[in-house]
C-alpha cells in the first residue's frame, strides 16, 4: 500500500512537472513523532523545503515534552519559577490560553500530567486509579500560566503538553516559507494536520483524503481544497485496550479520562493565513484547525456545530460519530465529496 501511494504520488508530481512547467520537490521527513510529506512546486522549491525541513527540526527542539533540552521541558522542571523563552514558544503558549478559555477548558495544555498518567507519553499505557486522576486534575487551568513575551511560568506541579497544537503552528510556519519563497502551489502533510497552497500543479485542486475511523485503508470521503487547512484529531489515530476497553489519546480535562462524546473524529477546514513573516510568524489558522480538532472531539456533535455557530471563529467541519453518521457543514458541501464505501450516513448542517 505504501509503495502504491509512493507510485500514485511519483506519477501525479510528474503530471504536475509537465503542467506548470517548474520544479516539484518533494521531501518525507520525521519529527514530533509523525511521518510528514512535503511538497513544494515552483523555482524555489528546493529552498522552500529545505527551510521548511530545518524550521520543523527547530520547533521540534524547542517545543517537545519528551526531549529534555526542549524549552518547554525546562518551563515543565521549573514550573512554580518563570523561564526565560523564545517568543514562538510564548507566542504558542498565549494563543494555547486563548483556546483554552474559547473552548471552555475542552482544550488545555496543562492536561499533560494527567495525560502522561495514561501513559501516552512514554508508550507505557496504564488505567490510572481514580484518586490519582483526581489529584492530577487540581493541577489543570492553563489560565494558571503567567506568559510574557519573553518568559513562561507555571503554576507548582503544573507541566504543559503542546502535542495538540504544536503540528498546526508547525503548518503555519511552512505556509509562511512557502510564501516567502514565492511558491504557488505546495502541500504540507504532517500526519492528521494538512495544508494546501494554491491548486495542484495541473490547477485542480488539492485532494485530502478524511480518514475511516472504522477502516484502516479508506475514507469517508474526499475534500477538495485549495489555500486551506485541513486538521483531524480522532480517537483512533493513538489508544490502547484494555480489558476489552479502547482508551484513547485525547482527554477530555473535565474527567480525566479519554473523551466519550459520540464521535470518532473531527476535521477543521479553514482558509489558509496568506502572509508572509520575516521571522517565525505568529500562530494563524494551522494552529486554530489543530487546537480545534481537539476541543471538538472532547465536546462532541451537538456543542461542537453550536461553538462554530457561536464562536466567531471561521472554519467547517467534518464530524463522523460513532452512530455511523459523517456530518459536514454547509461551507463544505462543495469541497466534500463522499465515499460510499463505508456505509455512512452524510448529512449537511449550518
Ligand atoms: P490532536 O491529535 O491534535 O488531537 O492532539 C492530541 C494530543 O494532544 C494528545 O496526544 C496529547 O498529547 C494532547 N492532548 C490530549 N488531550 C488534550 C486536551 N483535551 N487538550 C489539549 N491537548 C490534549
Ligand atoms: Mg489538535
């Protein structure tokens, strides 16, 4: 199957070689625990990705909780104290906040005690007890953290998990490099967190597969996007069982315990951030598509149509619940075209 897409994404970047007459570059790398594919179209594509490929290593070192010399592990040892930051990692923290308080906590960062308490951090996984989820949830209010631009306190015993948001301002800053070197046309795919610049190189537009939760190889359905994000956080994408019971990776920070909303996955749409920044750029709607696919999932259906009515934000969804519905709203009724294959019911709401 791999070698196929392997084929299948040889044969269209020739095609697309032939139509825009420019250099396609591709590059797959691995970071932040994902395998990401890279595609950049235009005179500068090789620039475009080996700067795209050293921007991830470099969030990558300042932003994971696993490696010791992270900048936010150091904000985690020394939480009670404040620690001095880059303003990326400040920058990302705040809007984190911002998400947290929007969401009405469905989305918090400083979730990671607890979330390390499952095991998801080191791969160890665990049910913990009650009690001790009791305690580890005392710890969670990302409003608790003090961000100034240059230094990040956490409350005593608090620790920060960026892992539901980093992916998306990794995005943003790809759609920042890509601009800057004067691409047209490109496609960032960094595990669930998807952006398209521009059309493909034949100037149709990007194709982005959502996932079966239910069937390792295929999809609900098909978007077509183009200058847009496209973020997928599900249940299935990392668990466990035990006992017969599948305990998965995105808590819900009001139990404790993975999120049991009625869905299996949640897509956010939302147009691409069309600028350019000299530096590292401020997190836009990579980070929003990927903090929101979070709280959405935690929040489930019904909350998460009523938040994108309510919340001022700008962006669609692709819900698919565990009742075997797969629930797009209108924005997308262009863009979305089913898959019959795997017996879902498709609706399309405001
Ligand atoms: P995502 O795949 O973007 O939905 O992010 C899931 C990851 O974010 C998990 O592996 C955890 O590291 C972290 N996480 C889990 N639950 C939450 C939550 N409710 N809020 C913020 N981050 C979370
Ligand atoms: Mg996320």
């Amino acid at each position: 199957m791999k070698r196929f897409s392997i084929w299948m994404i040889t044969i269209l970047l020739l095609l697309g070689l032939t139509a825009c007459g420019q250099k396609v570059e591709t590059a797959q790398i691995y970071a932040m625990d994902t395998v990401m594919d890279l595609t950049a179209c235009g005179r500068d594509a090789e620039e475009a990705l080996s700067r795209t490929e050293q921007q991830i290593y470099q969030l990558e070192a300042l932003l994971s909780r696993t490696r010791e010399t992270s900048e936010i592990s150091a904000v985690n040892r020394s939480a009670g104290s404040a620690v001095e930051v880059e303003k990326a990692v400040s920058g990302l923290i705040l809007t984190a906040q911002m998400y947290a308080e929007k969401t009405e906590g469905c989305f918090d960062i400083t979730i990671a005690p607890v979330v390390s308490a499952w095991g998801f951090t080191a791969d160890h996984y665990q049910v913990p007890e009650q009690k001790t989820l009791d305690a580890l949830l005392t710890l969670v209010d990302s409003s608790r953290i003090r961000v100034e631009e240059s230094s990040v306190q956490l409350a005593a015993g608090q620790s920060a998990d960026l892992g539901g948001i980093a992916k998306g301002y990794v995005s943003d800053c790809a759609e920042s490099i890509f601009r800057a070197e004067g691409l047209e046309s490109g496609l960032v795919s960094l595990g669930g967190n998807v952006f398209a610049l521009g059309t493909k190189p034949d100037g149709s537009a990007w194709r982005i597969g959502v996932k079966d939760p239910q069937r390792a190889e295929g999809f609900v359905g098909i978007l077509s996007l183009q200058n847009a994000y496209a973020v997928t956080s599900g249940g299935y994408q990392r668990y466990f069982e035990e006992d017969g019971t599948v305990y998965h990776h995105i808590i819900d920070p009001h139990t404790g315990y993975p999120a049991q909303s009625g869905l299996l996955s949640v897509t956010v749409v939302a147009a691409a951030n069309g600028a350019v920044a000299e530096t590292l750029p401020e997190p836009g709607n990579g980070t929003m598509c990927d903090a929101l696919s979070t709280a959405l999932f935690v929040m489930g259906e019904e909350q998460a149509l009523e938040f994108r009515r309510e919340s001022g934000l700008d962006f669609e969804l692709v819900l698919v619940t565990e009742g075997g519905r797969v629930v797009v709203t209108e924005g997308l009724s262009d863009a979305f075209a089913p898959d019959e294959g795997g017996n879902y019911v498709y609706e399309t709401v405001s």
